[in-house]
C-alpha cells in the first residue's frame, strides 16, 4: 500500500490521503468547473505521476462543451468520447455527434471541413478507440491536421477485428502535413490480393507528408508495407513498429518515389518475405535512420527471395549510429540485404553502425554488393565489399562472428525498447566522435533514448543506437532498468531479497547468508542492479541479464566491499577498503590495482564528487570528509559532521556531484555542491537512513526504514511517501553502501 502526503513542509503535513498502488496517469486537459466544484492536484508516490480529484458531482469524461479554437490559424477540438461516430452538423464549426459527443471521427471532420487544425484528448485513464466505419480520412488542404495523443500506452486506436479490412488512417488530397503524435495504431489492415492497397496501417500518398513522433504501430497487416506504406516523405521519431506482416516491408515499404527520414525508434517483430523490418525501394532519396533499433524481424516463406531480415535495400541507405541485430532470413542476409547501387551510382553509406547477431543460411548480418563505409562500424561476419577490419575503425569478423555483447531488447530509458551495450562490449567508446563533436553530419546530442542520454559518454562516441551509461549517473538500486531506485530488502532469517520493483513489480530470490555482507551493483553491465553478497573474500552475485550465478575470489575476510566505477570506462570494478588500502579488479581485463588512502577506522565513502564519470576515494573520520582524485591525484579535506554521525553522501541536487552529507537523530544535513547547506528534520534516531532516486528525476531522495516502512522525501515534486515494505528485522538494501 502506498500513503501520499500531499503537502510537505520540514515540520508540518497539511493533507494525507490514501492510494492503491498504481494510480494511472492523468493528462492534463481543460475540463470546465461546475460551480461549487474544485480540482485537487496530488504528487503520487514515484514522483512521475498526477492524479486529478474531481468532485464527486464531476466525472472525468464530463466535458461538456469542447475545445475549440479558431483564430483564423488553427482550430483545435477536444474529443471527449471514446464512440466511432460522425459529426452531426459539419456547418455549426462544433464538434458533435447527434448526441452531442466530441468523437475522434466527428473532430477530423471539422477540420477536413475548414482545412486543418489541431485534436487532443480528454481521457483520464488509458482508452480505445475501436473503429467500425471505415479508415479515418485526414485532408489538409489549408492548414496542417495535429492529432496530439496523451501518449501511446495511453490512447489506442484500432479497427474492429470483427468486421472487414481497412487502413487506420486515409489521407486524401493532402497538400499539408498531416503529423500525428503520442498514439497506438493497431490492427489496420488492407486485402493481401490487392497490390494496389499498400500499407496495413497507413499509406503516405505521392507528394504528402507525414510526422510520427512517440508513436507505436503495431499488428497491421497488407500486401505491401504491413504497418506503413511510403510513396511521398514520412518522418518518424521516437516510434516503435511491431508485429506486423507482409508479403514486401513487413514494418515499412518505400516505394520508389517514397522517402524515409527515422530517428530514436525501434522496427522489431515484424515478418515480410522480404525486408521484414523495412524494405526500401526509393530511388530518389535515401532512407535515412538515426539512432534506431532494428531487432527480431524475420523473413518468412512467400512469393519474394528471402533476404533480409531487418532491412532490405534496392534504394539507398544513410545509417548513423544504428543497432540492427537478432533478425533472421531463410536465405541471405539476416540483418541487412543491401543491393542499393546495383543498377544505379547511389550507393548506402554507413557510420557507426552495428550488424552483428543476426541469422541467416548465408551471410548472416550483411548481404551487400556495394556500400560506402564512413567507419566505425560493427560487423558480425565478413567479408563485406567496402569495409575491411581495422580500418577507419571498422570492426569486421570472418566465419569466426565478432560477438556484440548486447543486452536483450528492454527497456533502458527513454520511449523505445532498447539494446544497452554490456561491460565488455566492442562497441563500447569505439565508434566516432564527430557525431557528437562535431564535424560530420548528423549532429548528434542524444542517443535513440533522448534528451536525458547524452550521445557521448566517457572516452568517445559508442557504435550503435545507444550509449553504454556511466555507472554512477544511473539510479542505483535500480532492479528493472527504468531509471528509478527500487525498494528492496535482505531477509537474514529466511536468506532471502524481496525487492518492490518500480516498473515490473514484486519478487523475491533466496541469495545468501545472514552473515554475508550485501553488495548490490550492475555486475553484468545490462542497466539493472544484481543481487550479490560480499563473504570471506569471495563475491557472489546473480546476472539479471540471464539468471546465471557467479561468484569471484577476490578480497579477505573482513574487508568492505565498496564497488563501483573508479575508472569512468562506465563499467563495475570489484572493489574493497581494507583498513587504508583500496584494492580494485577490473572485471574487463583481469588488471589489479590499489591505492593507499585512509586510515584503519575510517568509513569509506566513495562517490564521485567532482562529476567526472568515475568515484573518487574517499573516507568519513570524525568529522572530516577527505577524498582523492584519481584522475589528478588532488586530495581534498572539508570538516562537516560531527564523529557520531551516519555519512550518506550522494547526488542530492543532480548536478552530477555527490554532495557530502550526514544523518544524525532525525536530522539531514547536506553540503549541495550547488545550492549550498541545507538542513531537513525528517525521521527518528532509531530510524536507518535509506537515500536514493526513488521518483527517478535524477536527484537523490531523503529516505528512512522503520520496522517494515519507507518514508520518502520525493525531490521530484516535494512530497512524502509512506510504504510498507518489509518487516521489522529486515536490512534494507539501500544501506548497503
């Protein structure tokens, strides 16, 4: 259960209520306040969702006249019903059906009707729209058509499997751009007899422009193009197409005059007998993809050779920073079939790029006649005719395939699943700066998870779609990878860690000795924290990447386990304090290091407090924090605390620096390396302090275990959670460190 304070002063609450534990997201929208009515706005516990209480007189869908605006620019309609009904009166300039409902077909209508404009949506809690009438037919002549969903896991919008084949959406006469935004579109569908009805979901006409931001595609079906067909541009950002089939293009068909532009999105599941994933044909402008992710697609038997599986290529390809691994092809080319230039002088160019992992009965990652490598590319298995291994930076394998180390498709941040680069990756720092840097196009700041993961991390540009993430800039505790600390606790009289994940929710795993020291961290480099304890020397640990148990001798028998990142190459280095020495092994190369900084009695608190990218060794004594730099060799002293009290140094303010900090009797005191001293009364002597992300915006979360509760100063938005979990003997994991 979850209790939420509203709201939070250091010695006051003025409002607590009471939720389940997974309240649903609201978006925000303009609902008219009846009189004597009044919205409450509460901060739930993660810190990432708003509920809006509405008085009991007021249902959430009680929308009683739409939005509408028209400035001579744009007009804008709120729909507010879920039904699949026609405007009533396209004359009146109102949203309506004969009953009066603002439906998403009565509001595409109205703007059909005067040339464009904009549509959102009134839903508090996630809806579907399922369709009975046919395609929804968009006609910008005058002005753009936006249809601005909350979000796609929050509105799907379908077609009655019940009833006959038809496209999603239908553009007609189009002279603008028709962008569509924040939406699941599923199960459209055209006759597979029909070589003229291409696209299951959508086709973009010739000379028509189409927008997909934040979209996802999925369980389409046609002939040509099963999600998307492409005769004039399309643009996608941010989008997943899954699951759809074809005989041509299982996820995407670019017909000769089409052009496609993709960024920070993902094409996985899809089956075609040929480019199961995209097949571009378009002669006149290549296919461009960005920071994409092109994952378990399959070539299936059909009236088309078989060649492939993630991508196939008559037209040009541009790929910058792209991943397309674990697709399979019957015949050639598992990850790409590349025949661009063979009866033309484009060829596709490639940087930075992975193809590797994938299957096929021949050339299982490229099948390609011509391509121009403007390297650092990854490929599995050679030859390849234009990249040689070793040159330009490309890595190129035999019959011997070069393994990519990639972790399984997940998710690692951002709107798409993603896969993240484990710790020994090759592609990890490998691939070329300049995206990043500058000096060649595209400019890259981010990776496919966007803005919060920068393209650059460490020593250079990684090969692929997404970066391999600093150890220390990720929530720690963090079991399921989504950027937020989880809740999670030892249980010494039955051995075993029940963890309250914040995505994929409970679970529990009987690991270890009551007397075992725990020693949680990312052992295996797929972004999610391993249960692992510390005894006599020897590290015992579980890979969540694939459930198998490891354990390595290294330390003795009274030493405190204190891993992390003290090299900033973004992988774990196994780590312990022994009274002064810090000795460190480098899971990577085998490499043992130590240092000597402190004295016997001290408590190690390493962290990184400069912001570079790797922990600084440092120790808490009576008082007085010191550290040292490892990259220069700087020792730094500052007195704050006193000899009693409990050091829980780490990002309080989210700048990227582990700010000193102490918890004494229920009192915090912080040293914000931005905002200066700060001081919070919040928890009791007896209490164990508990810090972490929880909420996942980045900063470090006040937080305190008593017998079995969590309390939780959410940073996000400034409220206080209360949960129960655990019992009253448990050993929170987040005191571990």
């Amino acid at each position: 259960m979850t209790y939420i304070i509203a709201y939070f002063m250091p010695m006051a609450v003025a409002v607590l209520l009471f939720f389940g534990n997974s309240p649903a997201k609201t978006p925000q929208v303009e609902v008219p306040k009846p009189a004597g009515s009044r919205v409450v706005h509460i901060a739930l516990a993660d810190g990432s969702r708003r509920t809006t209480l509405l008085a009991p007189e007021q249902s959430p869908l009680d929308i009683t006249q739409p939005k509408v605006i028209d400035d001579g620019i744009s007009r804008e309609f709120l729909v507010n019903d879920l039904a699949d009904t026609s405007d009533d009166d396209l004359a009146d300039l109102s949203c309506g059906d004969s009953a009066g409902r603002c439906t998403l077909r009565a509001a595409i209508e109205q703007l059909n009707a005067t040339g464009g404009g904009r549509i959102r949506f009134g839903f508090s809690s996630p809806a579907k729209i399922v369709l009975d009438r046919g395609p929804l037919v968009l006609n910008a002549t005058s002005r753009e058509i936006t249809i601005e969903g909350p979000g796609a896991d929050r509105l799907t919008i379908g077609r009655n499997l019940t009833g006959a084949p038809f496209r999603i959406f239908d553009l007609v006469g189009s002279t603008k751009a028709v962008t569509i935004r924040g939406v699941t579109i599923e199960n459209g569908a055209t006759p597979k007899d029909r070589d003229d009805l291409a696209g299951g979901c959508l086709l973009v006409p010739l000379n028509q422009t189409v927008n997909l931001d934040a979209v996802v595609v999925q369980n389409c079906s046609s002939n040509h193009g099963g999600g998307i067909a492409i005769l004039g541009m399309l643009y996608v950002s941010a989008s997943t197409i899954r699951n759809n089939t074809a005989t041509l293009g299982g996820g995407v068909l670019v017909f000769d005059e089409g052009a496609l532009t993709m960024a920070d999105s993902t094409i996985f599941a899809n089956q075609a007998s040929q480019g199961a994933g995209i097949n571009n044909n378009g002669d006149y402008s290549p296919a461009r993809l960005t920071n994409t992710t092109i994952t378990g697609n399959e070539t299936v038997a059909g009236l088309e050779y078989q060649v492939g599986g993630g991508l196939f290529a008559y037209g040009p390809l541009l790929m910058t920073n792209v991943t397309c691994t674990e697709n399979t092809s019957q015949n050639d080319g598992g990850g790409i079939g590349n025949m661009a230039g063979v009866w033309g002088s484009i060829l596709s160019e490639f940087r930075n790029t992975i193809v590797a992992g994938n299957t096929a009965g021949n050339l299982p990652d490229l099948y390609s006649y011509f391509l121009i490598s403007h390297g650092h590319n990854l490929i599995g298995t050679g030859p390849v005719n234009g990249m040689t291994n070793g040159v330009n930076g490309d890595i190129v394998g035999s019959s011997f395939p070069i393994d990519p180390h990639l972790g399984p498709l997940q998710d690692n941040g951002g709107l798409t699943l993603t896969h993240l680069p484990l710790r020994n990756s090759p592609a990890i720092n490998a691939g070329d700066s300049c995206v990043f840097d500058g000096g060649c196009m595209p400019h890259l700041i981010s990776d496919q998870r966007g803005v919060d993961f920068p393209r650059k991390v460490g020593a250079g540009v990684d090969i692929g779609a997404v970066e391999r993430s600093l150890l220390n800039r990720r929530a720690l505790f963090d079991f399921d990878g989504d950027g937020r600390s989880d809740m999670a606790v030892f249980r010494p009289s039955d051995q075993t860690w029940y963890i309250d994940r914040s995505r994929d929710g409970f679970a529990s795993a009987q690991w270890g000795l009551p007397t075992d020291k725990l020693a949680p961290a990312d052992y295996d480099g797929d972004g999610k924290a391993d249960i692992a304890v510390f005894r006599d020397g020897v590290w015992w640990w579980v890979s969540s990447s694939d459930s198998v148990s490891h354990a390595r001798q290294f330390g003795s028998a009274g030493d405190i386990p204190v891993s992390g990142d003290y090299t900033g190459d973004g992988l774990l280095d196994l780590t312990v304090y022994r009274g002064g020495e810090w000795w460190t092994l480098d899971l990577s190369t085998g490499q043992v290091g130590m240092v000597g900084f402190g004295r016997p009695q001290d408590k190690p608190v390493p962290a990184d407090y400069t912001g570079d990218g790797r922990l600084e060794l440092a120790v808490y004594r009576n008082g007085e924090w010191w550290s040292f730099d490892l990259t220069n060799g700087h020792q730094n002293t500052i007195e704050f605390g006193l000899p009693s009290d409990d050091p829980v140094p780490a990002d309080y303010d989210g700048d990227g620096r582990a700010d000193e900090a102490v918890y004494r009797d229920g009192l915090w005191y912080i040293f914000s390396s931005s905002a200066g001293y700060q001081q919070y009364s919040f928890g009791l002597s007896t209490d164990t302090p508990v810090p972490a992300d929880y909420d996942g915006d980045g900063k470090t979360d006040p937080a305190i275990f008593r017998q079995g509760s969590w309390w939780v100063i959410n940073s996000a938005n400034g409220s206080v959670s209360v949960d129960s979990f655990g019992r009253q003997n448990d050993l929170p994991v987040e005191a571990a460190y």
